[in-house]
C-alpha cells in the first residue's frame, strides 16, 4: 500500500480498536466477577463445613459409641454361655402325701 492513508482506513482502525479494547474490558470484568464468584464460596465452605479438628472430634465419638456396642455384646455373649454351662437342675415336684 503507498501512497496517503485515507480517513475511511484511519476510522475502520479506530473501530477495530474500540471493538478489541471493549472485548478486553469485558473480558477483564468476567475474570474479576470470577474471581470475586470464587472469594465468596470459599469463605461459604469455610463456615459450613466440615474442619479438620471437628472431623478429628466426630470421629472419636463414633469410636466410642461403636466401642460401647462391642463390650454389649461381649456381656452378652458371656451371659449366653453362662446360661449353657450350667443348667440350672430340674425341680422336684413333691409328692401328694396319701391319706
């Protein structure tokens, strides 16, 4: 291209460049919404759920329960062969006495 540069290139430049500056700028917003989307779940979760120490703490509380439960049933089974070791003898009816 030689030769002078006329005021319809000059202003197709000027548009193209205000297209791609404004295609940035809502790029840009979109990753600062993000960004901002991400801050505010992160801070959700940190007050919802679950931390380490209260994981920690649940979980020896179902050791405990699941630990009570198998000295019942140890109990229990001693009782069941306590009932089977050692019958308990028949009673002895007592006799009419004659008249």
């Amino acid at each position: 291209m030689t030769g002078a540069v006329e005021w319809q290139v000059l202003v197709f430049m000027a548009g193209g460049a205000v297209a791609l500056g404004g295609l940035l700028w809502r790029l840009y917003n979109a990753i600062a919404k993000s960004d901002r989307d991400l801050a505010a779940y992160k801070l959700h979760v940190s007050e919802t759920y679950v931390t380490k120490a209260g994981l920690s703490e649940q979980t020896r509380q179902i050791m405990d329960a699941i630990g009570g439960v198998n000295g019942s049933i140890e109990r229990l089974n001693e009782r069941i062969d306590r009932v089977f070791e050692a019958p308990k003898p028949a009673r002895r009816r007592r006799s009419t006495p004659e008249p």
